[in-house]
C-alpha cells in the first residue's frame, strides 16, 4: 500500500471473508449431504474453499504487517 497509516487503520475485512470459507469447508466435510454434494465431490469442494480461506487469509495478513520499504 501506499500509506502506511492507511493499512494499519484499515480493518483487514479479508480475514472475516477466511474464517467463513474455512467454516465452509468444515461444514462440507462433516455434512456433505447438507449441501446435496455426493461423496467423492466433497472433498474437491472443500478443497476449493481452503484454498480460498488460505488466499483471502494471506491478503488480510500482508496488510496488517508492517511493509519493508523505507
């Protein structure tokens, strides 16, 4: 980010986006039949939706982080 004071005061919403994809997966996986997915699509589907957490959970943390540039 340009300002540094900009992304400390931002609220990093990409973290709430992450914890819904991770619960999500968690929710696929012990239920699947709650999302009408059968069984060897489950695990394809909560894979999508860790990835997703993983992604969006990366970017809410690189922007609470103090950037290295002077």
């Amino acid at each position: 980010m340009a300002y540094p004071l900009e992304s400390r005061l931002r609220p990093a919403h990409e973290l709430g986006a992450a914890s819904v994809s991770a619960l999500g997966a968690a929710l696929v996986l012990s239920s699947p039949w709650l999302f009408l997915v059968s069984p060897p699509w489950h695990l394809a589907f909560a894979g999508l939706l860790l990835g997703h957490a993983a992604w969006r959970g990366a970017a809410g943390l690189s922007n609470r982080l103090p950037s290295q540039a002077p």
